[in-house]
C-alpha cells in the first residue's frame, strides 16, 4: 500500500507540473516568467577510499613508529556510516601497504567519471622529512630510514587526487603535521601522549621527531590554485589524538557525529551536504578539543571562487528520518505563503512552487526519497527567508518588511526556475 501511494503521489505531481506548463505558455505573453517541470539531473556515483592504519609491520623503538590504538577503527566506523551513499572501499592494517595505497587510487582514476563524487580517509602515523620539506603518510610497510620508498608523500598524494576525474573531492586527514624527521642524537626518549605522529620516540636510532616545527603551511602550499572542486579537511596543531572514552581519533569521533547529527543539517532537508559539513564539523571538533584541554584545531583548503553554491549542491549522505517536527513546520510555511498570496505579494505560481517544495521536504524526511538539485535550492530560499521572518516576529523593528522578504523569495524561485528551465 505505501508503494502504491507513493506511485499515486508522483503521478498528480507529475499532472500537476503538466497543468502549470499549459498556464505559463499562456501568461508569457503577458511577461510571466516560466516555470520548468520537475527534473531529475544525473549527479552520478559516489565512492570513497577509506586508509587506517594503527600496526605497522616495522613497529618499536628499532623503527621509531608505535602502533595506534584506533587509527583501523576510524576508517571501519566511517566505511559502515558511507556504504549507503557511497560505493566505499577500506585499506585496513597490513592491508595497507604503499604499493595496495596506490594500487586502489590508480583503479579510481580510470573508474571514476566526471559526474562522480570522490571522499579519501587517511588515519595514522604523518610526519615530515626536512631534507626534502616533504610530508609524508606512513604506510603499513613503511621504514623511516627510507620514506621515499615505503611512505607516500603528500604532494605525490595530492597529484593522484587531482588526476581523479570527479566533480568532487573531498579528503579527510586524521593525523598531525607536527613532525620533522632529523638526523638523531642517542636518546630514547618517548614523547608524551597517544598521538598520531607524537607517539613515536623522540629520536629513532636514524631519524627523531621535533614536535615544536610544523609543517602546516608546506601542507597548505600544496594546494594548487586550479584545484576546482575539491576540499581538505585535516586535523592541525601539534598532534592529532586518540581518545578512549571515544574509541577513535578526536576528528574522526567530531566528524562521525556530524555525519549522523539532525543538528548539522542546517536546512532541515533530511541530508548534509558538504557546505553543512563544514559548517557543523569544525564547531563541534573544536568544542571536543576543549572539553579535554588540548589546543587541537583543524586546517581546510583550497578556497575557491564558487566553493560555497559548489559546496551546498554536494550531497553527501542522506541522514536518518527525522519527522518530528517536519508536519508542523509544513503547516507554519504554508500558512505564510497562504497569507503573501492573499495579501498580494506573491503570485500564484510562487505560492503554488513554495507548496509542492514544502511537500518534497516531507517526502524527504521520512525517508522516501531525496530532494532534488532544483528542490533544494527551492526549499534553501524558502527556509532561510521565513525562518528569518519567524524569529523577528514579536520585535519592534523586523529590519526588512515582511512583503519585501515575500518579493525576494518570489524573485529568487524565478532566478531558480529559469536557471533550470534553460539547462534542460
């Protein structure tokens, strides 16, 4: 039965659209913009590759890397919460050898397409090479006295990501940028704490880490500024750090929240895009890092001239049902557009498009589908705009009148409609 009603549905909307095609053919003449039917753009696959390591296969003093706690966790926990929207592959451990790294992201670039979505997680060791001012990901099989062969540098790194054809990319790092490797002195001394990159001796019997030189702007130089379309997001500061009440690295437990939170999705459409992501998830890490006293932040890039309309229209994940509130705030939104077409501030169309939106919405927070491209921008307008009508109300001075808001919706759908209406 609720098959056939969702088949019902669709098919009035459908006529509905068909209805308001005939009544905009005959009001263009008298200068009334155009109203294009519904349409469902291809926005293609989506596919993540998920790295932890916490063993290493050269662990101890002899090597200078000490096993992480969980690091193999962190990429296990954000494979489970992405395989619903994501085609997603883990490198786990001895899995995740340098040569098994690179083998996984030479076969996404000739899979991937350029409508594809791409997400790449590392959680491990990270450190830096001062001969060469290179940073490095520490692979299963890494030795520190030979980098260059066992690790992957971060360049190199950033080189098969740009290579990869996706619209959009996002990579996720979970371990510092503190770390300088030097020629070492004879102590043996361990450094305090379970980082990632800290947790190793201060000096190895090749190499040592000093945890006082960063390496955070050689990370944020390699970006390249013909980088369209991607961001990285990585933990900073001096260490990246595992907690147990957590069982994961602090910006992997902030950002498993954030992918599951009702909280993060901010325009209430049942999914997070990656502007929400970003909005959300450096608050929240931040608000972790002081609950436990350390000074750990994290760092983004690169910046691009669209990168938040580019950011908004990246779904990243669908979030579970929330439905709440979702009927009350359908019937407050109505009622308004109910009240701005009576009072003669929107048109029709505007009122009869603020409605069939509204109903999407719901259809989307109960789990029954996702908004469209073109619904999602539809329902941004509406939301942002009487939300910021609803919280004025009962104030002396609302800033905006009430009719202009109602004007700059209507004028908003129609930049929408027409945007649409000309790419089909």
């Amino acid at each position: 039965m609720k098959m056939e009603r969702l088949f019902y549905h669709r098919n009035f909307a459908v006529l509905f659209h068909m209805i308001f095609i005939i009544l905009l053919l005959v009001t263009s003449i008298q200068g009334a913009p155009r109203f294009p039917d519904k349409v469902e753009t291809p926005s293609g696959e989506q596919y993540a590759l998920l790295i932890g390591i916490s063993n290493y296969d050269y662990p101890g003093v002899r090597s200078g890397i000490v096993p992480l706690e969980f690091a193999h966790e962190d990429a296990k926990a954000l494979k489970n919460r992405l395989e619903k929207d994501f085609h997603a592959i883990s490198l786990l451990n001895e899995d995740a050898k340098r040569e098994d790294i690179l083998n996984q992201l030479s076969y996404l670039q000739e899979t991937i397409k350029p409508q594809d979505s791409f997400l790449l997680f590392f959680a491990g060791h990270g450190l830096r090479n001062p001969s060469n001012q290179e940073t490095y990901w520490l692979t299963y099989d890494t030795k520190l006295d030979n980098l260059e062969i066992n690790g992957i540098r971060l360049s190199h790194l950033m080189d098969y990501v740009v290579d990869i054809k996706a619209k959009n990319k996002l990579v996720l790092l979970d371990h510092c940028f503190s770390g300088d490797l030097v020629q070492p002195k004879l102590d043996l001394q361990f450094s305090k704490g379970k980082t990632r990159g800290g947790s190793i001796p201060k000096v190895a019997p090749t190499i040592k880490k000093v945890p006082e030189i960063t390496s955070m702007d050689e990370f944020k130089n390699s970006f390249r500024p013909d980088q369209e379309g991607l961001l990285v997001l990585a933990a900073a500061h001096e260490e990246s750090y595992e907690y147990k009440q957590y069982g994961h690295g602090l910006f992997t437990a902030a950002l498993l929240e954030t992918l599951n939170s009702p909280k993060a999705d901010i325009i209430k459409d049942g999914s997070l895009s990656l502007h929400e992501l970003t909005s959300y998830l450096p608050r929240r890490f931040r608000e972790m890092a002081d609950s436990q006293g350390n000074l750990q932040s994290m760092i983004e890039g690169p910046k691009e001239k669209n990168s938040s309309e580019w950011a908004q229209n990246w779904t990243l994940v669908s979030l579970p049902p929330n439905t709440s509130n979702g009927e009350k705030i359908a019937d407050q939104y109505k009622a308004i557009l109910a009240k701005w077409w009576r009072m003669g501030w929107i048109q029709v169309e505007t009122k009869a498009w603020g409605k069939e939106t509204i109903k999407e919405w719901l259809i989307s927070i109960n789990g029954n589908g996702e908004l469209t491209k073109l619904y999602k921008k539809l329902w941004r307008i509406l939301k942002n705009n009487i939300d910021f009508v609803l919280q004025q109300k009962g104030q002396e001075e609302l800033g905006l009148s009430e009719q202009s808001i109602a004007k700059q919706i209507e004028e908003e759908f129609n930049e929408e409609l027409k945007e649409e209406l000309e790419t089909q």
